[in-house]
C-alpha cells in the first residue's frame, strides 16, 4: 500500500522525533511505566504508523464490506441496513418464571430470544435427580421435558421470534423439544430461526459440562448439523464458541485460535459425514467474547473474519460466498465483572459493548451490573438492555461500516492477532488434531498459564483493577438482588411427578427403546429424539439412554 522511497523518509522521521521531541519531553514527563501491554499481557508500542502495516494489501487483506475476506464486515452496509440483534441471555428458576422475563424484555425492545439452563439441565438431570439437589433454577431456567418448554414459551410465536439456546452436552434432546413446541404451534420448521450452541469441544477445553466422551459426543453434534440442514434450514445447529474458553482465563488470541481450530473440526467430521461443504457451512455460527482491551477486541473479531473466509475458500474449496462468512454473537466478559462496586461493571459493559459494535457483530448480549452478585434482577437486565440502546441510537458509531479499519494500530493488531492464531493451528496440526490436543491437556494447559499469568499481574499489582486493587471503598452493596419464588422447586418437581403419571408410558418406553437402537447403530438420532420428547419422555430419561450406550467421559489427570 505504501511507496518504498515514502517509507523510508517515515522511518527517518520517526527516528528524528524520538530523537528529538520524544526524549525532550521524557526527561521532563516520564512515562506512567516501563511497559504497556494489552488485557492479553501483550506488548504496546508507544505510537503505530505506516511501518507497522507496511505489507499490508488493501484489497487482498482487508477488501470491502460484504465481500471477500470479510476483513471489514460481511454486510455491504452493515448497521446502515439493521442493527445487531439485541439477544439478552436469561433463565432462572422455574419456566414460569423466565417466561415472564423472556415477554418483558420483549417488551422493552430486546430483538431475540436468548435461554440460560440450569446446571442439570446443563448436565443432563431432571430437576428431582439426586445429582441436581441444591442446583435448581441458579444458574439459568430448569428444563426437565417438553412440558416446562411449552411454559416456557407459552405466549410468543416461535415464527416470529429467533432464540438462541445456551445448551451443549444434551443440545440435541433440548433443541428436539423447542423443535416439537414449534410443531405444537403449528410452525413450520422451515420457518424457525435461531442457535443452539451446541459446541463440545470447547466443554472439554474449558466450560466442562461434558457428559459423553468426544467421538460420540461429535457425532450428535454432526447429527444436528445434518437434520438442520435438511429439515430446519434458517436455523444455526451449532455455535462455536470461544466466550467459555475466555472465561476460563484464556488470551485473546487463544480464544481466536482455539474457537476457530474447533470449528474447522466440526467442518471435517461433517463432511466426512458426506454433506458437501456448502450444505451446511452457511449455517455455522460463532459466540465471541468482549474483554476490557477495547483494540484487541476489535482487532480479534476482524481476524476471525478472515481466517475463517480464507479458510472455507482455499482449504475446504466452498464455492458459496455464504459459507466464507463469519457470522457471531459477542457477549461482554462476565469474568471481568466485579462484586466490589457493581456500578463500575456498566462502564466495563458499555466499552466492551461498544467493542463488539466496532468489530462488526451480528448479536450481541451485555452483562448486568449485579451478576458477580447474583442471577440479573429485573433493573439491572433493562439497564443492560438500555446500554445496547444508546450505542445504537445516540453514539454514531453505526452510522459508518469499520470506522477503525485503516487505523495503524487496528491494523497492526489485526495482523498479530491472525498470524497466533495460525501459529497455534500449526501447534494443533503437530500434536494430530482438536481432540488428541484435548486429551493430552494442550489446550487446558494453555489457558492455565495466561489465567495465572493475569492474576499474579493483578496480585503484584501490575495491572489494576479499579475497586479491587485499585480505588477500593468499604461500603456497602446497596443494589438490589433478583429474588426467586422460593416454592419454584416444590413446583417443578409435582410437575414432574404428575406428568410421569399421566403420561403414556408405554409409548414413552418404546420411543426410548427406538432412541437407543438409533445411538447403538449409525443413523442420525434427531428424529428418534423428537419422537421421545413428543412422548413427554424426560430430559434425565433421554440422556440416560445415551450414557448406557456411549460411556461417561472423565477427563485424564495431567502432571
């Protein structure tokens, strides 16, 4: 992009002011410390020019909106045309309960659904299992059959509305029961939009909630790529996600790598499955966390677009433009969130928020200021919601596509980011693959070090954190908490045990008895999965017959 002889008069210039000017003005001002690096614990330079992006290619690098490599967006206009989706999460207690709070954010003008589960549900246990007492309802909604997803979804047409689903170990039984309430509606599954995240490997990297171990636990996410494919084609099977791995305490460039490294297995086993890539390639879609570093957030999610075009076009041959595109949803970081002075983390919101809308995000989930305290209360979700709002109605940032691409140091950053990240595939590559890589604890020991390398920064206070290390007070949290129906449980159990009662249980034992052929053979299990939901089959119920035939992981123990 630059002319040599221009460069060269840049660099002499560069080195005459640092010379000169710089070092005048550091021997009176000297700087606030030795070192400057990025939430990732990567270096900064003090200034960014021409010379930092001097091999940069405009057209082949980053392009034009809309097209290839995507650099710059995948929308021609991108919120000139429509703004992102709006999609808060939420789920707790009872499916009442997050009913109601599903229709007043609705109301409010959130644009998509989005379904927090609790941890049995998570893992795979009915609400009155042994293995989910004291878990019920904390952490997201309890979901036990198609029952509590008929409350749940009870008043909103499922035609209208697109619903993102935070499930992954027993993503395929959830999503069969959200696929049998739309029949129930009378919908169309062609009409359904929306995501599960459905993304496996990224539960033994670092969330683990994994029940099966990764070979079958791969084919029923392939099964759910295939059935969409097929028979539910607006809808997102899976959505790979590095949000979890950059909770776990990951850099930002291992949460670009490591997402993408698995999202390029799904594509493999896939089509070793025998879908051609553009049969299913447009449908995937990706869930990006928003960390404090506003730049390497931006320069993060501009990366991901064009490795994973570059990598769609030249290594798995795509012909559709569609399967070159990196469509994702950012939430803002809920480890970057602080009990201490809670009203700080709507300032964290609003920035790593505005981040995400920098980078280019098609949905987008801002964390409430109360949730390293508790589930969101309903004031604390509107001003969540609200901070979405004025970035989209007031700030000006989406009245231009990429108004930071071309910034050296966006750039620059851009380039660092894309080249660890294929560094790290190298890695992969080398130890044979995802899931070697996961069973010899490559990417857990990865994650590990960054996450001690970040505290021991904040211990030693090298890095501050304003109301932990940093301007810290002694008073008082005053905000409100969400408060949960305290007879929810009691509630969801009797449902439970009058529904195993009145239910047709020989019609629920033959639709197990189906599933579970189906799992020990190699047909796709979606419909059997439907077939046993529609039967008012259990969640508890439907998984066991999957642990019998698959097995149990238990992650191995590395010194």
């Amino acid at each position: 992009m630059y002319d040599r002889k221009k460069l060269q008069e840049l660099r002499n210039g560069k080195d005459k002011w640092e010379e000169t000017t710089l070092q005048n003005n550091l021997a009176r001002f000297p700087e606030r410390q030795d070192e400057f690096i990025t939430t990732s614990s990567e270096p900064i330079e003090r200034l960014y020019t021409p010379l930092d992006t001097a091999e940069l290619d405009y057209l082949e690098d980053l392009g034009f909106p809309g097209e290839y490599p995507y650099t710059r967006g995948i929308h021609p206009t991108l919120y000139r045309g429509k703004v992102w989706t709006m999609r808060m999460f939420a789920g707790f207690g009872t499916a009442e309960e997050t009913n109601q709070r599903f229709k007043y954010l609705l109301d409010q003008g959130q644009t998509g659904l989005s379904i927090a589960f609790d941890l049995p549900t998570l893992m795979g246990y009915d609400t009155d299992a042994p293995e989910s007492l004291g878990e019920f309802g904390k952490c997201g909604v309890a979901v036990s059959s198609l029952k509590d997803m008929e409350i749940l979804l009870e008043g909103i047409p499922l035609d209208k509305v697109s619903t993102s689903m935070t499930i992954n170990s027993p993503a395929a039984a959830i999503w069969a029961m959200y696929l049998a309430v739309a029949e129930k509606q009378g919908v169309r599954l062609d009409e359904l939009r929306g995501t599960t995240q459905n993304d496996i490997l990224k539960e033994y990297i670092a969330q683990k909630e994994f029940i099966f171990p990764p070979e079958p636990s791969m084919r029923l996410v392939v099964d759910t790529i295939e059935f969409g494919a097929q028979k539910v084609p607006a809808w997102n099977p899976v959505s790979i996600s590095g949000y979890h791995i950059r909770e776990a305490g990951s850099t930002a460039a291992q949460e670009l790598a490591f997402t993408l490294a698995d999202g390029l297995e799904y594509v493999r086993w896939t089509l070793d499955r025998g879908l051609a890539i553009d049969e299913f390639a447009p449908r995937l879609s990706f869930f990006f966390n928003a960390h404090n570093d506003f730049f390497e957030e931006i320069a993060k999610y501009r990366a991901a677009r064009r490795i994973w075009a570059r990598e769609m076009r030249e290594t798995f041959g795509a012909q559709n433009p569609r399967s070159w595109l990196m469509r994702f949803h950012t939430q803002t970081a809920g480890v970057s969130l602080t009990a201490q002075q809670p009203e700080n983390n709507i300032v964290r919101v609003a920035i790593q928020a505005l981040a995400a809308v920098l980078g280019g995000t098609q949905s987008l989930h801002t964390n409430s200021m109360d949730e390293a305290l508790a589930l969101p209360s309903e004031h604390a979700v509107t001003v969540a919601l609200r901070t979405q709002q004025i970035i989209a109605e007031e700030s000006g940032v989406v009245n231009t596509i990429d108004p930071l691409g071309g910034s050296f140091f966006v750039e620059a950053l851009t380039n660092r980011m894309e080249k660890q990240a294929l560094d790290y595939f190298r890695r992969i590559k080398e130890l044979g693959g995802v899931i070697p890589a996961i069973e010899k604890g490559f990417f857990q020991s990865e994650i590990s070090d960054a996450a001690y390398r970040y505290q021991r920064e904040i211990d030693l206070d090298k890095r501050r954190i304003v109301g932990v290390n940093a301007y810290q007070d002694r008073k008082p949290v005053t905000i409100p908490i969400l408060e949960m129906d305290p007879q929810g449980y009691k509630r969801q159990v009797n449902r439970l045990s009058e529904l195993r009662k009145n239910r047709d249980n020989g019609r629920v034992g033959q639709a197990l008895d189906r599933l579970r052929i189906a799992c020990q053979g190699s047909e796709n299990t979606m419909p059997y999965l439907v077939e046993a939901v529609h039967a008012y089959a259990t969640l508890g119920e439907i998984v066991e017959v999957m642990r019998q035939t698959f097995g149990v992981y238990h992650e191995p123990t590395w010194i």
